[in-house]
C-alpha cells in the first residue's frame, strides 16, 4: 500500500493508542512499573474527566462502530480490572494459581451493563483502584515476579499484569476521548 505524502492513515478504532507489547524478557526500563502504577492511580479521575458533561444520548453512544457505548465501556472498565486485582491476590497467595479468562461481551451485555448510573461504576473503580495501588505499591521485587496461568494468555507475572492493565487504562480513557473530538462534544 503506498501513501500520499504527509498523508497519515486513521488510526484503527479498536486501538486507539496501539496495541499492548509485551516487554522482552529481562529488568524493565528504569521508570516503567512507576509509570504503570501511576496510571492506574490516575485512571479514576482521568475517566471521569473524560465523561464529564456526557448526556444519556452522548452515554448510549457506541465509542465506535459495533463498539460498545460509553456506558458500557465504563462497566467493562470496572469488571476488567475487578477481575484484575483479584488476579493479582490470587498470585500473592497462591503458588501460580490457574485463573479464568471471561467472556466480556458477554459482561458488557448484563443488565447491570446495559442500565446501571454511570456514576456506580466510576464509584467502583475509584475505590478498586485506590486499593489497588495501595497494594502494588507495596510488593517486594520478589512479589513482583509471582504470577498466574491465565486460562488465555498463559502464565503471566504481576509485573506483566500490571503493565497490561495500565495500558488498558489508556486504551479505554482514549476510546472515550477520542469519540468526543470525533463528536464534537
């Protein structure tokens, strides 16, 4: 495929700060599990910065074509990164616990989904993640390096979790903002 020059093509929807990496094997960069901890730290505010002012039509817009809406990207936010922490103490407590992957659609789907004030899951996450920065934030480099096999993704330390889920920070607060430029809102 050969471009126009200075023409830059759309980014895909789905991704729209790109796709997660996984790091080479080894010690991470100097800085990047500080960068992860403070995005999930700074998630809660950053999310509900980006939904601020929203509308129940604006809410019940898909982030993209055949997305899920606004508010069901929230919930999803919630359950995700529920799923998450309790991965995180399995790992802490358990020698490589097997954990369960779920169908998320299936969660976006839900009642609670579908209808639920935006404002619980935001509640929600504002306290999950209090707590579980807390948490992250005092594991020994020994903690770091415990993990789970995911039924999905396969064996993954808390390192790993953790700079997953701080992509997947980004990654929604983007979907959200992003639709707001494209709308003009």
């Amino acid at each position: 495929m050969s471009l126009e020059p200075n023409v830059i093509p759309a980014p895909d929807p789905r991704y729209p700060i790109g796709k997660f990496h996984r790091p080479p094997p080894g010690p991470l960069p100097d800085g990047e599990l500080a960068y992860a901890i403070s995005s999930i730290a700074e998630l809660p505010s950053e999310l509900r910065n980006a939904v601020s002012g929203l509308n129940l039509h604006q809410l019940e817009t898909p982030y993209r074509e055949g997305g899920w809406t606004v508010r069901q990207l929230v919930a999803h936010i919630g359950d995700s990164h529920m799923m998450a922490v309790l991965r995180v103490k399995l790992a802490l407590t358990e020698d490589w616990p097997n954990v369960p992957g779920y169908d998320q659609n299936g969660f976006a789907h839900l009642h609670d989904s579908l209808h639920a004030p935006i404002e619980w899951s935001l509640e929600l996450i504002e306290s999950l993640h209090a707590r579980w920065v807390m948490l992250l934030q005092s594991l020994t480099e020994e903690q770091w390096q415990r993990g789970f096999r995911h039924g999905e993704q396969g064996a993954q330390t808390i390192e790993l979790a953790t700079l997953t889920y701080a992509w997947h920070c980004r990654h929604h607060v983007a979907h959200i903002t992003r639709l707001r430029v494209a709308k003009h809102w």
